[in-house]
C-alpha cells in the first residue's frame, strides 16, 4: 500500500497514537483481557473463564468505536469502576524504548508534534500523570473530543479544523493498521507502523506499510 520511510526533509508535522506506539500496549491488554474479567469474577460469583467467555465478546463487538474506549461506558455496562481499576495497575504503564529520545530530536528538528488518540480522557490523564510526555507534544486530541474514531475515513477531515497539517508532508505513527488505511486514504504519506506494540508480543511487521520495532530507527 505504502511503504516509504520518512524523509525529515518533507515532513513538517507528525502526528502520533498514544498506546502501543508511545506506550507499552501490554498495560491495556493486560486490563482488558486478564485484570478486568478476574475482577468481573469476582463480582458476580463466576470463574475467571466464564468472564473471559462472556465478555471478549461484548469487548469485540465495540471495537472500533468511541464506546470501545469509553472508560464509563464500560463501568456502567460492567457494573465496575474502570477508571479506578485502571489506577490499581498503573504500575504497568510504560515509554517503549527510544521515544523521549525521538521526540527530542523530531522537536529539535523543528517539527510539530500531535498526539492524535482513540484513548478515553480518563486513561490519557492517567497516563500523562504517570508517564509526564504531555509537555512533548504541541498539542493532544482525543478521538472524543474530533467525535469519531481514527478508523473512520473522516476523522481526518475534522482533524484538520482542530489541527491544520498537509498531508503530504506529515508523518502518522501507529501500531493499528485500520488506522494507516483511513489514514492513507486520506492522503498521509508517510505512514510508519509500530511493530512491537507491546512488550509481551512479538514484534509482527506490517505487510502493506513501513515498519520499524521502536521509534530508535527513525530519529531524525
Ligand atoms: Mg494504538
């Protein structure tokens, strides 16, 4: 689809995912797929397997959508509270290898730098407070605040009135091909994909964009 790797020289604006780019995505996979369904459990006076088996499911059947990353949509659908359960293990929450230092050298360089994020309000306070990259960025949208999400062909549309970039001379970094794919219809050019999104799976190249294992391989 498009496999250039970035050229510093043509790029004025880079635009980034917050989780499983800049973050290890093991934090929210681990929330979601083992810390959320044994608190489930416990709740209802089920096994952690039943609650694996009924609510991967419910889980998958939002994704893709604003509610999917709705911290209290999921509290009231659950009867559980997210947000407070997300605190219990913030412990896990962790930079991937090489992002301070890319930032440092893509701001050095001149360039504007977004966060452009599908997460919750709730989770990017939470994970600002324990990660402090917000004062890196130029600017931070959530996909709540543009009212759709990334995957949606256009978001980009609408980002642009919030954010105004050329999209031929912008970076987007990701570790969600749905999202290089609206991206690239829109006219991205420069889409890099995060092949190690999380630090308990193993790095899986994209077949259709460029991508690299950590952001050390393009510092500009
Ligand atoms: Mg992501």
């Amino acid at each position: 689809m498009n496999k250039i790797p970035p050229d510093w020289n043509n790029i004025d604006t880079v635009l980034l995912d917050m989780d499983g780019t800049l973050l290890d995505k093991y934090f929210d996979d681990h929330f979601w797929e083992e810390f959320v369904p044994a608190q489930y459990a416990l709740k209802n006076g089920i096994s952690g397997e039943e609650a694996v088996e009924e609510l991967m499911p419910r889980f998958r059947s939002h994704e893709e959508t604003l509610d999917w990353a709705n911290l209290d949509f999921w509290s009231h659908q659950l009867d559980l509270d997210i947000p407070a359960l997300k605190k219990q293990i913030q412990h896990l929450i962790a930079i991937h290898p090489n992002v301070i230092e890319f930032l440092e050298r893509v701001k050095a360089a001149g360039k504007e730098i977004f966060m452009v994020t599908n997460a919750h309000g709730k989770t990017l306070d939470l994970k600002m407070e324990r990660t402090a990259l917000a004062h890196r960025f130029d600017g931070i949208i959530t996909s709540h605040e543009i009212g759709m999400p990334k995957e949606d062909p256009a978001f980009w549309d609408k980002l642009q009135e919030v954010v105004p970039f050329n999209p031929a001379r912008t970076l987007l970094g990701e570790d969600t091909e749905a999202v290089l794919r609206s991206a690239h219809g829109y006219g991205i050019r420069y889409l890099v994909f995060v092949a190690s999104s999380s630090s308990a799976k193993s790095p899986l190249d994209s077949e259709s964009f460029f991508s690299v294992r950590d952001f050390g391989e393009i510092i500009p």
